[in-house]
C-alpha cells in the first residue's frame, strides 16, 4: 500500500504486516503443472506443425488450414517455410 505521507507514525496510522505466504507444498505443485503445461504446449506445438503440413501436402488451402487447426493463415504459411529440423525445435 502507498501512503503519501513521510511518517505514517505521525499521520497516525498503524501498519499491520499480516502476509501469509502459500505453503512449500503449493510452490511445488504450481511448479509441477507449469512443467507439465510447458510439455503439453511443446506436444501440441508439434503436432500442431505436423497436421498443418499434411493437410497443405493433401492440397488444403493455407486460409482453410488455419480454419481447421485454429491458428492464422499466416502462421500456417511460417510452418510451411520451416526447415524440417525444426520439428524437435520447441515453440
């Protein structure tokens, strides 16, 4: 909170620090599903980029194939241009 005054003793005010922190046991947890979430964004990440090529390999339209997987046609015209090597690259 921000109080403008320089002494807040003076302003008569009384500060209370009452801070509970959440426990180790949930910083853990919250760890473990952002690693989990980092994973599975890599997973559909991928697959994302492999559908996006088949689809456009069996002639679907770069507009039609964004349509489908839900992302731009834009996006699906950058996977395209992407070297097949990327496909271990996450993102």
């Amino acid at each position: 909170m921000f109080l403008e005054v320089e002494d807040v003793g003076a302003a008569g005010v009384e500060v209370e620090d009452d801070v509970t922190l959440p426990s180790g046991a949930e910083v853990e947890r919250l760890g473990t599903m952002r690693r989990d979430a980092d994973e599975l964004w890599r997973q559909v990440t991928a697959e994302t980029r492999r559908t996006a090529k088949r689809l456009r390999a069996a002639g679907v339209s770069t507009h039609d194939v964004g349509d489908i997987l839900g992302i731009s046609s834009t996006r699906v015209a950058q996977i395209e241009r992407e070297p097949v090597s990327s496909e271990s690259r996450p993102g």
